[in-house]
C-alpha cells in the first residue's frame, strides 16, 4: 500500500507576522540564486522553498 506525504499547511492559514517571516527568509535564500526576470521561475521557485518548509501556497494572491 503505499503512503501519501502529509499536504502541508496552507499558506493562506498562517497568520501574518509568519508569512512575513517566511518572505524575509525567502529573500535571503534568492540572494544565494542567480537572478531571473521570469515571473514562471519565481513562482516556481518560491512554492518549492515554501514546500521544503511542509507550506503550501497556491500562487494566487
């Protein structure tokens, strides 16, 4: 039988000052990447980082 990974908290559920935190941590770790002026990318980008942190977020604001 075989296991699904837990889904994860949505983004949306978190409270304010965490998203925050999140995006302040987020825009340390781009500072590491080369960067990209397309929006696919730094979408892409974002949702796997948030996904290694057990978040997820949908891309729509």
């Amino acid at each position: 039988m075989e296991q699904k990974a837990p889904a994860g908290r949505a983004w949306e559920d978190l409270d304010p000052q965490a998203q925050t935190d999140l995006r302040i941590a987020f825009g340390q770790y781009l500072d590491t990447l080369p960067p990209t002026c397309s929006l696919e990318t730094k979408i892409q980008r974002f949702q796997s980082w948030l996904l290694a942190r057990g978040i997820v977020w949908s891309g729509v604001p």
